[in-house]
C-alpha cells in the first residue's frame, strides 16, 4: 500500500454524499472534514427527523428520503454508504450504476453472493471503491504487517485475533434492549450477520492482512444467548450470534483462531492480535483508542522468551476517510477494497456453514 497522501496545493475538490445518518455517520462527517477541498453536499436516510437534525448539524445543504432521488439529482462526486449492513447492497448498486465513487461500512454485504456481486459492479463501473475497516490504519497493525512482510518472523505458523466487546452486558455505547440503533445489531431479519458480520469481519481482516496469508479453511462455532423473553425485543428477534470463533487454516501454512463476541464483560472495544512464526512472534493490543506492539524477535530473545515494545510512529498512515479521498484525486491505490471484503464475507458465509 502507498502509505502517504500527497500533500497538494490546490487539491481537486470532492463532493461528498452521505447515505444513512444514524450513529457512524457522525465519524464519516467528523473525518471528511479534516480534509482540504472535501465538502458535504448532502445526505440521505428514511427516518426524515433524524436527517433533518444531521443535516442541520453539519451545514449539508441537500437532503433525501433515498439513494435513487439523490442519485437522480447527480451533483456529488462520492459517496458514503452507512445504512445497517442489510441494506449496504440495495444502496451501494444505484450508486455505482451512476458513476460515483463508493466507501461502504463494513460488512460488505449480508452474504458473498451480495458482496461479490457489489465488488464485479464496482469493477465495471471503474470508480474507486473501499470498505471501511477502520483500524486497518493503526500504526500498530500497519508495523505488525510490516515486520510480518520482511521475514522478521521467519515463516508464520500459528495465530490468535480476537475482538472484544461487552455491549450486551452493559449500555456505555446505547441500550440494545430500548435503542432500535442497537438491536438491529441482533436481528438476522434486519440485515445482521451478528458479531461475526459486526467485529468478526474486523478481526478477519487484520489477522489476515497481518500474517499476510488468506483463508483457505474455516470451521465456525457461533452462540447466541437467551437475553429477553422469548427472544424478541418488540419488532426484533434477536437470532443473531453474539459470539463467534472461527478456526482457520491458512494458504502459507499457517493455523489460527479469530474470535468476535459482544459478551467480554470488561472489554469496551479491545483487540488482542498475536502472531508466532519460526523465528520471532509478534504481540499486538488495543484497548480503550490505544493500541501498542511488543514483538520477541532474535535468536536470544526467542530463546530467553524475551518481548521488546515496537516503536509504531503515529503519523505514517492516513485514514481510510483520507484514502478514499486520496484515490478519487488519483494520489493513492483504494484499499481495502471491494474485492476485499466480498472475499472477507466468503470466509464469514463458511463459518456460517452457508
Ligand atoms: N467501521 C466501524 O468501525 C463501524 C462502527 C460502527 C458501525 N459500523 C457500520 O456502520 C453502519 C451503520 O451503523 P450505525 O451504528 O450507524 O447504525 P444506525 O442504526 O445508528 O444508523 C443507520 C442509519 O441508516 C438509516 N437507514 C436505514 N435504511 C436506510 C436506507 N434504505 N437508506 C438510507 N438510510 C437508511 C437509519 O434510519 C439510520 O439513521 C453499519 O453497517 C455498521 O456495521 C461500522
């Protein structure tokens, strides 16, 4: 990946459209307005109060009640698709038929068929493509990638990745029992693929652009909890699984195992990333915003079991928000792109067993 983003004088301007104006969008607006040159045009949701209050908020001059009428107004470059995951298909296609340029929340889709299809449409359309994996951009996990790349560990052989989160346990983020923004999180009928879809594909990702190798087999084991009466929470079933572990076997050789749960009581939003390989290990965390790397490589410290902190300078990667800018002004390859995440959403559909 070209990891710097050229500083330009008078960089092309980018119009950009928001699609969904629930709780991530906030973080979609707060980082484009970091950039030079990128302005908000307009957004799009079906609930009309919460747009109008997002709209408001924000200063976006346009507003519509869906994807079609704002792509049939046109003026806007970009866009940024983050609806609930069901719906990532239905509003990524009318876009891309249209010519515009697409970051897409994570997961992809709701299934491989979907996401495999959304990454051949956005080849045809040729428009710079990418999936928000959001700590793909941790200085941590880029160095981890980095030292794994140059054979600092010699060949990699085993892996352990987990996602740790603990919103069913208690409300710090919002109340999936009261807050329709949280229990769709839970609901298969609402687009769910649960905390495999949600984390998983998040720890899928950053396992497997650390160890630098792809799935080739997975095993999956998901459990969803007894947590209301009768499984329902008004409109919502709540069939989606809470926990997930998948068991991996890897194109360079290499076993692992990534888990994704939502029941780490303790664990606000924390990811626990090791890697072993011949001849050194890797140790990467973060927990509360920060992340740290400590690695024990060399022939004495291997010997000695001896792990050393990894100096991760801060400022070397830009965002995804930033790439994705990037990319459209031609400064920059898109990724992780489409193509990325219908191969992420493959190995997620396996570990379902569909
Ligand atoms: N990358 C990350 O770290 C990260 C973090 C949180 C959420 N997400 C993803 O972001 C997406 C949104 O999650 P959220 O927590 O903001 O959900 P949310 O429920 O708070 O917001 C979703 C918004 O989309 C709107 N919407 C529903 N159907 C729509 C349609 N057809 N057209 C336009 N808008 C529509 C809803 O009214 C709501 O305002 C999800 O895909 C989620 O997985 C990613």
């Amino acid at each position: 990946m070209n990891s710097t983003v050229n500083a330009n004088s008078s960089p092309k301007p980018v119009r950009i459209l928001i699609v969904g104006t629930g709780g991530m969008a906030h973080q979609h607006v707060w980082a484009y307005q970091k950039i030079s040159a990128v302005r908000l045009v307009a957004a799009v949701d079906i609930n009309p109060e919460r747009l109008r209050t997002f709209a408001q908020k924000y200063e976006i001059p346009q507003t519509f009640g869906s994807v079609e009428d704002a792509v049939a107004w046109g003026q806007f470059d970009a866009a940024s698709v983050v609806t609930p995951d069901g719906l990532h298909y239905a509003a990524t296609l009318p876009l891309l038929a249209a010519g515009k340029h697409v970051l897409c929340e994570k997961p992809l889709a709701s299934s491989a068929r979907d996401a495999v299809e959304m990454a051949e449409a956005a080849a045809r359309a040729g428009v710079v493509n990418m999936m928000n994996l959001t700590y793909r951009n941790e200085p941590t996990m880029q160095k981890a990638a980095q030292l794994v790349r140059e054979g600092a560990l010699g060949e990699v052989r085993f892996f352990e990745a987990s996602f740790l989160q603990s919103w069913l346990h208690q409300p710090a983020w919002g109340d999936w029992k009261t807050e329709s923004a949280w229990t769709w999180k839970l609901s298969t009928a609402h687009g769910s693929r649960g905390a495999l879809g949600d984390a998983g594909v998040h720890i899928l990702d950053y396992a497997t652009f650390i160890v630098g190798q792809e799935v080739v087999e997975v095993a999956g084991r998901l459990q969803t909890y007894n947590k209301a009466p009768g499984g329902r929470v008004g409109e919502f079933t709540l069939d989606a699984n809470d926990s997930a572990i998948m068991s991996v076997a890897c194109t360079g050789g290499s076993i692992g195992t990534i888990i994704a749960t939502r029941a780490a009581t303790g664990h606000l939003n924390d990811m626990v990333i090791k890697v072993y390989g011949e001849t050194g290990a890797l140790d990467l965390r973060y927990r509360l915003g920060e992340s740290e790397l400590h690695a024990c490589l060399g022939a004495a410290n291997v010997l000695h079991g001896k792990w050393e902190p990894v100096d991760c300078p801060a400022v070397t990667y830009p965002s995804n928000y930033e790439r994705f800018v990037a990319a459209i002004r031609g400064e920059t390859s898109p990724e992780p792109d489409f193509a990325r995440g219908a191969a992420l959403q493959k190995v997620l559909d396996r570990a379902e067993g569909r």
